[in-house]
C-alpha cells in the first residue's frame, strides 16, 4: 500500500510538472515545472531500486540540464513578456496525430514481453554497472568521451557568435 | 484494453518489494525519530550554535569582544536573533513572482539538511548507508542550486539576480573538482559508501585518508567551501558589491530559511570533510570499546567526530575572518584552469597507485584479477605510495604554476613597455 | 531487506516541516502592514529603474555549457571508480584516455577563451 501511494505522489510530480510546462505562458515556470518532472523521475528509480540511476537523473537533469535551461530563458531578453498565443493554426492537427503517437507507442510497448521480477537486485548493482562499462561496452564507452567532446566544441563555437556580440554592447 | 488494465495491475503490485506493511520494524521507528531530530532540532541548533561562534571568533581574530550583552558571554544574542526572525515582518517586493519567491528559501533549507543522511557519525550509527553515498550528496547539492536560483530571479531585484548569476555559475565551476576529488576518494575506498570509507580510514587499512591524499583532501575542502560560497569565495553574497545578493529582498524568517541553509550546509561540509578524510569517528579505543560496549562506543565515537567537525568549521571561520574575497574572474579562473586540471590529474595518478596494491579478486565474471605487485606491502604501503604520488603531483603542479606565472608576468611586462614607449 | 531509501523519504518530510512550521509560527506572531513603500524593490534607497530582468552577459551561459559536459563525464566515471577493484589494467588505460580526451575539450575552451571573464 504504501508503495502505491508513494508512486502516485511521484506520478502527481511527474504529470503536474508535464502539464505545468505546456499550460504555462511564462517560460520561467515552464522551466520549474520541468525540474519538477525530472525529480520525479528520479523518484520512480529510487521505487524501481535503482538508486544509482535516481541520482544520476537528480545530477545531470534538475542540476546541470534544467539549470542550464533556467540560464538560458534569464539570458534572453524579452522572452519573459512574450505576448504571443501559445497555439497556432495547426492545433487541431496536433490534437489528432499526438494521440494516434500514443497509441503507436503503447502497442508496441504492450507487444514486448518485459520480464518482471519483483526480487530486490542481488550483489553490488553499481559494481556491476562499472564493469559492464569497461567490459562488454567499453567501445560505447570511450565514444561518450568523443561525444562530450564534439558537443562542448559545437556548444563553444555556436556560442561564441553571440558571445561577441553582446561583448561590446554591454 | 484488458492488457492495459493489467499492465498497470502489475506495476502496482510488482513494486511490493517495498515491504513497508509487512514490517513496519523498530528500525523505521528509529530512523523516522533520527530524522526528525536531525531536521527539526540539529539543524536550527547548528544555525544559532554556529552564528554565535563565528561572530565571537572573529571578534577574536578582528581584536574585537564580539557579542557580550544577551546572556553570559553573550550565548543568547542567537537566541533573540531566532526570535527577531520569527516575529519580523515578511516584506513580499510587490514585483515579485510570489510563488517561486517562497520555495526557493525553503528548497534550499531542504536541501541542506537532508545531506546529513549519509554522514556516519558514530560505529554504526548513520541515517542510512546509501551504496551511492557520496553521490547522493552531490545529487542533493542540485537541489540547493535551484532554490538559489528561484530566489534570485523571483525577487524581481538587479542585485538578487545578479547574485543568482554569480552563485550558480560559481557553484557549478566548483561542482566538477569536487566530484573528481570525490571520484578519487570512491576509486581508493573501492566504494562510494560514507560507512565504508569511514571504515577503509582505520589504521589497519592504512589510516586517515588526508595523510594518504593531501593534494585532494586540498581540492575537496576548497572546492567545498566554494561549494557553500563561505569566504574567501563569498561573491553569491559580496555584502560590499550586491549587498546581499539573491537573497536581499528577503525578511525575517525566510531570510532565516536561507541563513540555516547557509550554516547547516557548513556544518554538513566540515562533517563531511571529517568523514572522507579526518576518518570519521575513528580514534583511540573507539573499536575495542565498541566491542564490549556499544553503547559507550558510540558516545566516544560521537565525541571524536563532533571534534575533528569542531576543527573544521573553525578553519572555515578562521578563512572567514582572515581571507580577501576573490574576483568574480580570479574565481572562475581558479576554478577552471587550476583545480579541474589538477583534479584530472589527481585521479589518474591515484588511479594508478591503487592498481599497484591491488588485492587480488575473482570478479565472478570469468575472470579473476591477479594480485598487483605491491599488494603485500597492504594499506599502510598503499597509504605512503599515495603519499609520495600526491607529493609529486603537488611538486609538477607547482613547477606548471611557477612556469605559467612566469609567462604571464612578461606579457604583462612587455605590454607595459608597449604602452610606454 | 528494506530501501534504504526509505530515511531519506523521511527526512524529506521532516526537513519540509523545519520551513513549513517556522513559517506557519512567523505567521502569528509577526505583524502584517504593508505599504507600497515597503513593497518596493530595493535599490539602494533610490528609485529603481527599469525592470530587473534585465539582459547579463552570456559568459555566465558558456560556463554552465562548459559544466554540463563535465557533468556527464562525472557520472560516467563514478561505476568505474566502484568498480575499480574487480577491473583488470586495461580497464584504466582506458579510462585515462577517456579523461585524456575531455582533457583535451577542457583545453579546447581555455585556448578558444570560452573560460575567459570579459
């Protein structure tokens, strides 16, 4: 019983959060309720046994990618008193195809038979995660440094543009 | 539809491992009580115990007496303070986006306090050992991030964002030392479990983790104490520049909530700091009396803690009390293209020496780790072969310090010249 | 056994009673005028001008960007560390090479002045 309860309370963040980020007209709040959702996020790891993944989700999404997001909305000027409707013409297209999207994912979801077990994991989850990285996926691995690598110089060089920019305006 | 039904069906039922009803123990009772204490008595304490402290030591070091009218030895001055907060008026800037304006403070009130779940501060006496340990502090830390941001922006005030700035792109340069440091500290523990670092810092296993590894305990603490924006690395607050920064729209309590956040976070980084590196509660005669006696194995496991965290958080006041604050650019510099080098640098090294001590294993996975060649030698070998690898690397980095100043300072010297002729 | 998540669970309630009852007590015993005087933003005694939210530079931005990806890369390294022990050597040349190329993405941003306060 008590799980459950704890499970909706998670549910309630992640949904309210999720309707929280398109309902809102400010961007500011959007971004909140974002942190919102990803927290609870990490709290349907902590449920799944998964403490590692919680934290992981804690650290890299409400720590760096909503602050980031937080950073970015702030640096923008007039983005906070933007008057534009939420919606456009295409709404009602949007409204259909979003569903038939769902159903498409749920069938498929329904069709794989995803084993469950309800035994609390066995040994060190986290040890074996470690030598899973540098064993069986260490090629993935190192391609994640490559990657990081490739997205901070993207990241700089798109950057660097406006960087100039507002250098001699301020 | 049928399959959906059931589908949820299962999700609700399969997550029963989580066996609350089956035994609601006399452990749940215990931690709630633990909790309970910790959050709403240690923490208020620590703030009023720890304001009172700071100002009369650095009254102290300023040749000052300090507060001495409220009570004996003016013990009472953070009482009436706790009460001014209290029965204060709440100002609310009618610009400011009310609701945001009011988590924030408390979001990182919550924050700091619940760091406190993974320190060990007596043999067997911990919230809970958590095998992610000291991740979860940094996962926790993220949250504090956020309510300073809130703050910040919510008050609708040029200094409050501006300190909001200033803090976040502060606490996120000093984020990634830290963690290295913390990385290092998992790869020599072999853990990221406070309870096992503690335990792997007993003289058998090679003692203290700060004679082992100065060069990170160094990093850790710093970064650390950016981490909580005490002085030197204050700039979120600069009372001289931005007069208080994010939170300078606040009043009374809330501004309480930020001021405990602040101290409790202090607290939480002297304790941690004793766990990681000052071994924890580990001391004379702690474990024999541990074996007879638990009980009194606690109490004197409680002392040693509560001293080597009374050492620390006299070295913050002490910095407090002694140290210029940094340059908003001194500070990100630092941040940037010292510590993180050296932290890099710091765990390879490491990395590296803990393989030559390696203990030979069967890792169950088809294979089995030989011995490393200096694995007899055990932890105290271990612990002086860190030793002398953090010398070294403290002697390169010196050397690449020395060097880089040199440069500097003829660039800064030829372009001098340039300017003078 | 039980999670060990649990004492967290519960320090989270108890560590949101600490703002919530000191608020709610603060709220009785506090008074409550306010005046547009009051109310206003602060600004060093003088009238403010403009809104606050005003533009800031976009050095800030380049840090947390530059943050994110060490971030990531912490995390990565963390199941490494754990499993450190059970690895063989090879395991930690790739690990340095795995720290030397985000060496090098940190040395990329220092030479192209994307860690530079202007």
């Amino acid at each position: 019983m008590a799980e459950q309860i704890v499970f909706f309370i998670f549910t309630i963040l992640v949904l309210g959060g999720g309707i929280g980020i398109i309902s809102t007209k400010n961007l500011y709040y959007s971004a909140l309720f974002l942190s919102m959702t990803l927290s609870g996020m990490a709290g349907y790891f902590v449920l799944l046994n998964a403490g590692f993944l919680a934290a992981v989700q804690v650290v890299v999404y409400v720590g760096a990618i909503a602050i980031l997001i937080l950073f970015a909305i702030m640096l923008s000027r007039r983005m906070m008193t933007s008057s534009e409707p939420q919606t456009n013409r295409q709404t009602w297209l949007a409204a259909i195809v979003s569903p038939l999207l769902f159903i498409a994912i749920l069938v498929l979801v329904l069709q794989v038979n995803w084993p469950v077990s309800s035994a609390a994991p066995t040994g060190d989850a986290l040890i074996l995660l470690g030598m899973s990285f540098l064993g069986s996926y260490v090629i993935p691995f190192e391609v994640i440094s490559v990657l990081l690598l490739v997205a901070l110089v993207g990241a700089i060089i798109l950057a660097r543009d406006t960087h100039t920019d507002t250098g001699r305006e301020q | 539809m049928e399959q959906l039904i059931n589908w949820l069906a299962n999700i609700l039922e399969n997550t029963s491992w989580w066996g609350l009803p089956a035994d609601v123990s006399a452990a749940v009772i215990v931690w709630s009580v633990y909790g309970f204490i910790l959050a709403l008595v240690v923490a208020p304490m620590a703030m009023i115990v720890l304001t009172w402290l700071e100002r009369k030591i650095i009254a102290r070091i300023q040749d000052r007496i300090g507060p001495n009218r409220a009570g004996p030895f003016g013990l009472l001055q953070a009482v009436a303070d706790a009460i001014k907060m209290l029965t204060k008026e709440d100002t609310t800037p009618a610009g400011a986006d009310r609701v945001p304006f009011n988590i924030g403070p408390g979001l990182a009130a919550v924050a700091a306090i619940l760091i406190y779940a993974v320190i060990p501060v007596a043999p067997g006496i911990v919230g809970t050992d958590l095998n992610i340990g000291i991740f979860y502090i940094v996962a926790v830390g993220s949250f504090g991030v956020l309510g300073i941001l809130m703050a910040g922006w919510s008050s609708n005030n040029k200094y409050a964002l501006l300190g909001a700035f200033r803090a976040v792109s502060q606490l996120v340069s000093y984020e990634i030392p830290m963690v290295l440091s913390l990385i290092t500290i998992a790869v020599v523990a072999g853990s990221m479990s406070t309870v096992t670092i503690v335990d792997k810092q007993s003289w058998v296993n090679g003692g203290w983790y700060l004679i082992a590894m100065p060069v990170t305990f160094l990093l850790f603490f710093l970064s650390s104490v950016a981490e909580v924006g005490r002085s030197p690395f204050d700039l979120l607050e600069a009372d001289s520049e931005i007069v208080a920064g994010f939170h300078v729209e606040y009043s009374g309590l809330k501004f309480g909530l930020f001021m405990i956040a602040e101290y409790v976070h202090a607290l939480a980084v002297a304790a941690l700091t004793a766990t990681l590196f000052l071994g924890g509660w580990h001391g004379p005669f702690v474990t024999q009396l541990t074996a007879s006696s638990p009980v009194a194995g606690a109490i004197l496991g409680h002392i040693y803690f509560l001293l080597k965290v009374g050492v620390i958080v006299f070295i913050l006041m002490w910095f407090r009390g002694t140290l210029p604050r940094f340059r908003i650019d001194q500070l990100l510099d630092f941040g940037w293209k010292f510590m993180t080098p050296v932290a890099l640098l710091n765990l390879l090294v490491t990395a590296f020496v803990v393989k030559l001590f390696q203990p030979g294993v069967s890792t169950g996975m088809g294979y089995a780790i030989s011995a490393g060649p200096l694995a007899s030698f055990g932890g105290v070998g271990q612990t002086i072969a860190l030793l002398i690898a953090n010398l070294l690397v403290a002697f390169l980095v010196s050397l690449a310090v020395r060097a880089f100043a040199r440069r500097s300072k003829a660039q800064a010297l030829r372009a001098v010249a340039a300017v003078e002729n | 056994m039980q999670n060990p998540y649990i004492f967290v669970g519960i320090l989270v309630l108890a560590a949101l009673l600490l703002p919530v009852v000191g608020l709610g007590v603060a709220w009785f015993l506090r008074p409550h005028k306010p005046n547009p005087f009051k109310q206003s933003t602060y600004e060093c005694g003088i009238e403010p001008i403009g809104d606050a939210w005003v533009q800031f530079k976009v050095s800030y931005y380049i840090y947390a960007l530059v943050f994110v990806v060490f971030d990531v890369e912490s995390v990565f390294l963390f199941p490494w560390a754990v499993a450190y022990n059970f690895l063989p050597l090879y395991a930690l040349l790739e690990v340095i090479i795995f720290v030397a190329i985000l060496f090098f993405a940190l040395v990329y941003a220092w030479r192209k002045d994307a860690l530079k306060w202007i």
